[in-house]
C-alpha cells in the first residue's frame, strides 16, 4: 500500500528525530569525557619557573640545586592547607629545614644544631622567629593575605567559577654556627612545595627576584633564573601565587547550571502549551511546579565549594529560573482553577 505524503513526512520526522537525539547525547558524553579529562591535566601545584628547579610530590628532582643545599643552607617548604574566597587568603605550613650541619633532622621537624632566624611575611602579628641550639624546629602556621599583586579582574567570588586570585609573600633565613649564639650570616636556601591538598583549586607559582624593591612582578627581570638564585644564596625568597578553581569544579558548576537551564525551559514549555489549550491543565502539572521551585534551591545548594548568593551565575541564570518558575506555577494555578472539569 502506497504511503500518503503525512505519512512519509511523518516518519522521516521521528527519523531525524532520533537522530538528533543520539547526536546530543553523544555531544554531551563527549563534554563530560572532556571535562574529566581536563581535570587530571595537571597537578594541584604547577611551578611556573622557566628552567627553574621543580618539586614533584614533594621531592626535589634538581640534582645540582640539591648538592648546592646539601651543607651550610635552610630549605623553605610551603605546604598548601585552606584558601577563602572570601577574604582571598591563604593558610599555609612553612617548613624550616635546615641542612644535616645545622640541625638534627626528622620526618616532620628537626631540633637545631645552630642558631636560626627567619622572618616569615603573613597576616600574623608574629613574623620573626628565632631558635637556638637544642630548640624544636617544627611546621609554623601562616596566613598569606590576598592582596592581588597580578591585578587580576576577576578576583571576586562574584564570577565563580571563573574567579582568579594572586598573592604574594616574602622570607629571610639566617644561621651562625654551631659554636655562635647568634644568626648573622645570610642562608643559602631556596623554596620548594608539598603536594597541595585544598579541595576544587589549583595552584600556579612563580618563584621571583621582588624581595629588594628593584623589581616588581611585572618586570621580566625578576623571573629571571640568575636573579632568583642571587638572591636565594643571600637568603631572600619571593614567591608568587595564582589560585583558580580547579577543572572538576567549573565542569560541575556548569552542569549543575546547565540542569537549572533546562528544567525551567522544560516547565516553561509545559505551560505554553496548557496556555494555547494544546494541553489540559493538570495537578500534576502543578506539583511539577511547586517540586521545581524548592528543587532549584537544593540543586544550587550542589555547586562545589557552597560560593555565597548573588554571584554571576545566580543573577543571570538561577534568580530567572526562579522567578520563571514561579510564573508558571501561577499561570498553571490559574488555568487548574479555572478547569469545568472537577476531576483531578
């Protein structure tokens, strides 16, 4: 039997139908995969020095530089624990690790064989500390300030998850030997990094040559690998940091976002059509509604790392997804009431 043009039309419609559908599927696994894969790209702390010394989970894989520090020096390690958005401060661990000579060393601390000083730039009212022979060197707690030294734009939690933040933060290390009571000689040291484990950020350091006033880090000098290590034989360590939300996050902000997009589009459509009489107006319509307006504020409550109200995302995406939904609700109440049918 020969099929009229209807029909033909008709099933070369649901044809192309399906597969536009399997197309967006796949288009969407493949975002997924991308995102994903994306979030394995780097480690949580990338070194940005050009030629310079790395730490890889925690060890040294400099050999030279290791050599250079094997005597008569201190190793400075940072050691990442919690960033605020908020404040755009950073909590750190800073390690003193003097070399063999000048202090009996263990796995986390070390008791000193010489006398020590180090001041530690931080938010805290104690900057200097001081040991001498025999005294415990352990981890000292700080807190870097966030004062944005790269001038980044979007460093505010208002444009999560795309906010950047920059901090910087300076150290002097000093030692005498074991036969003097004071620090007076400049030490030999340089900074390295353990793994960090702060959840949803990474990390991009740039060691620097700022600690006199001769540079700034806008100058291309002051990343200079000659200068650095000037300045590390007379002590002096400036360190730059970039702290971003990690891939995972911006890939789970997106979806949680995309799903609000979606589900109010869904609602917004439903409506229409019970508003042009292609649909009758249902209870269960209404309880989508209703479901929808609470489930909007427990889908945003998902976002990783629970970023204040009122940020980019909310005032263009979710507060109209809101406020559309809450249109909908009452278009959908208004048509329920107004239904001849009294059956639910």
């Amino acid at each position: 039997m020969k099929k009229s043009h209807l029909e033909k039309w008709y099933l070369l419609n649901k044809f192309f139908s399906k597969k536009i559908l399997i197309i967006l599927l796949a288009l969407i696994l493949l975002f997924l995969s991308f995102g994903l894969y994306l979030s394995f790209d780097r480690s949580t702390i990338t070194e940005q020095d050009v030629g310079g010394p790395k730490t890889i989970n925690g060890i040294m894989v400099d050999q030279e530089l290791d050599a250079k520090l094997e005597r008569n020096s201190i190793e400075f390690w940072y050691q990442f624990l919690d960033f605020d958005p908020k404040s755009g401060s950073l909590s750190v661990n800073a390690f003193i690790w003097p070399s063999s000579d000048l202090a009996l060393l263990f796995s986390s601390s070390g008791t000193a064989r010489a006398p020590i000083s180090a001041f530690i730039d931080n938010l805290s009212t104690q900057t200097s500390y001081e040991f001498i022979s025999g005294d415990s060197i352990g981890a000292i707690p700080i807190v870097i300030d966030g004062t944005n030294p790269l001038g980044l734009q979007h460093s505010n939690e208002f444009y999560y998850p795309f906010d950047q933040y920059s901090l910087d933060t300076y150290a002097k290390l000093k030692n005498g030997s074991t036969d003097s009571k004071i620090a007076i000689n400049n030490s030999n040291t340089y900074e390295f990094f353990w793994p960090s484990q702060i959840s949803g950020y990474v990390f991009d350091v740039w060691r620097g040559a700022t600690f006199a006033d001769t540079y700034d880090w806008f100058d291309s000098e002051a990343y200079e690998r000659e200068k650095i290590s000037e300045q590390r034989k007379n002590g002096e360590i400036s360190l730059l940091i970039k702290a971003s939300r990690s891939n995972a996050v911006k890939l789970a902000s997106i979806l949680i976002y995309f799903g609000i997009v979606l589900s109010c589009v869904a609602l917004c459509i439903i409506t229409v059509y019970i508003y042009r009489g292609k649909r009758p107006p249902s209870v269960t319509a209404l309880v989508w509604a209703a479901a929808q307006i609470l489930g909007l504020f427990q889908i945003r409550q998902m976002l990783p790392d629970n970023p204040r109200l009122g940020i980019a995302l909310d005032l263009y995406l979710f507060y109209p997804g809101v406020i559309s939904s809450l249109l909908c609700a009452l278009i959908l109440a208004v048509f329920w009431v107004k239904k001849d049918d009294f059956r639910i």
